[in-house]
C-alpha cells in the first residue's frame, strides 16, 4: 500500500507569516495594518481609532488622514507597560 506523502507535508506558511533569513527585529520593526494590529491585541479596529483619537493607545505612524500603521514592537512595548501583579495596581498611563 503507497502511503499518500501530501498528507505528511506542511501547510504553506501564511502570506504574513516571517520568511527564511528574516530576524527577530525585522518582524518586530516591520508596519501592519491597522486590521492586524487589531488582531495582535485581540481588540476591535474601532478600539484603536479611539484611541488613536483620545490618546492612551499605542504609538502608530500616520501616513496620510486615514492610513496609519503600527509597529509590532510598539504594540508589544504598550502591552508590557500594562502588566500589573494584582488588582490594586493600575497599569501606567501613556
């Protein structure tokens, strides 16, 4: 019996996903979308056009009136600015 080898084979890696050869800081440097920025947060588009217009969000680059892109490290440096150890704390305002 011929055992079926496409079943053995990995998926295609997915468009956005870092290529062969490309480092840590250039997944971390490079710009997304404000959909996939969402997504990174697990938050709602909307929640970061808020932000963005109130402030207390994270940083993004503003191209033009309505593109704007974020940087992962941006995203992760905003992450970590909140962690807190206990429910008293409040995490630190940007």
């Amino acid at each position: 019996m011929k055992s079926d080898t496409r079943l053995l084979t990995a998926s295609p890696p997915h468009p956005q996903a870092a290529k062969a050869g490309d480092s840590d800081k250039d997944y971390l440097e490079a710009l997304i979308t404000e959909a996939d920025a969402a997504e990174f947060l697990s938050f709602a588009p909307r929640t970061l056009a808020n932000w963005r217009f109130r402030g207390g969000g994270p940083k993004f680059v503003r191209f033009r009136a309505r593109t704007v892109r974020y940087r992962r490290k941006d995203l992760v440096a905003w992450l970590e600015d909140r962690l807190v150890s206990n429910t008293s704390e409040r995490p630190d305002a940007a």
